[in-house]
C-alpha cells in the first residue's frame, strides 16, 4: 500500500475519532445511545484480532476511540486490505490517541 493510501486513511481515523469525541462532549446522551448499539460480530472480531496483534491494552478513556475504529473496521474491511496493514493503521490511530489524552491531563 502507497504512502498516500495510509497517509489518507490515517487521516479519516483521526477525522472519526474527532468526530465522535466532539459529538460525546456536545450531545453526550445520544452518543451514548449510538455507542451502545450493535454492532456487526464480524467486525468486533476483527478489532478483537487487531489489538491482540498489536499487543496493545485498551483503557476505559479510549473507549469511545474504539468505537470509532471498529467503525472503521467494517469500513475498511470492504476495501480488502490486509491484517497487517489495518494492524499497523490501527497502532498509529492508537499512538496519536495516547498522545491527545496525555496533552488534555497537562492542561
């Protein structure tokens, strides 16, 4: 996959993430309701799959985040990209996460 691809997809991540946190903070309740929906047992496993891949611990903070990037799970997984390149996508969003929640506990 080009750089471009992962640069753009990246970018969508960051766009959902932001989409979904500004969405929690200004309609908290219907958040809420959205979130607690179900949704498709495919793309939980594979979300499941990804973080065992890239050992990573989800904390209740970043929930919402996750969310987010199952969303993205089913979207992605249309397009048929590989394990390894949503796993890798899939750290990046995680890193920048880490970052963002790191910089609003400065504050």
């Amino acid at each position: 996959m080009k750089f471009k691809q992962i640069r753009n997809l990246y970018d969508g991540v960051k766009r959902q993430i932001k989409e979904v946190r500004d969405a929690f903070y200004s309609r908290r309740d219907s958040v809420i309701q959205f979130i607690e929906t179900p949704i498709n047992e495919e793309a939980i496993a594979g979300f499941n799959a990804m973080v065992k891949n890239t050992n990573t611990n989800i904390d209740k903070e970043m929930y919402y985040d996750e969310r987010a990037i199952k969303l993205l799970y089913i979207q992605l997984n249309r397009e048929f990209f590989t394990s390894k390149e949503l796993a890798g996508l899939y750290k990046r969003v995680i890193e920048v996460t880490q970052k963002e929640n790191v910089r609003k506990k400065l504050k």
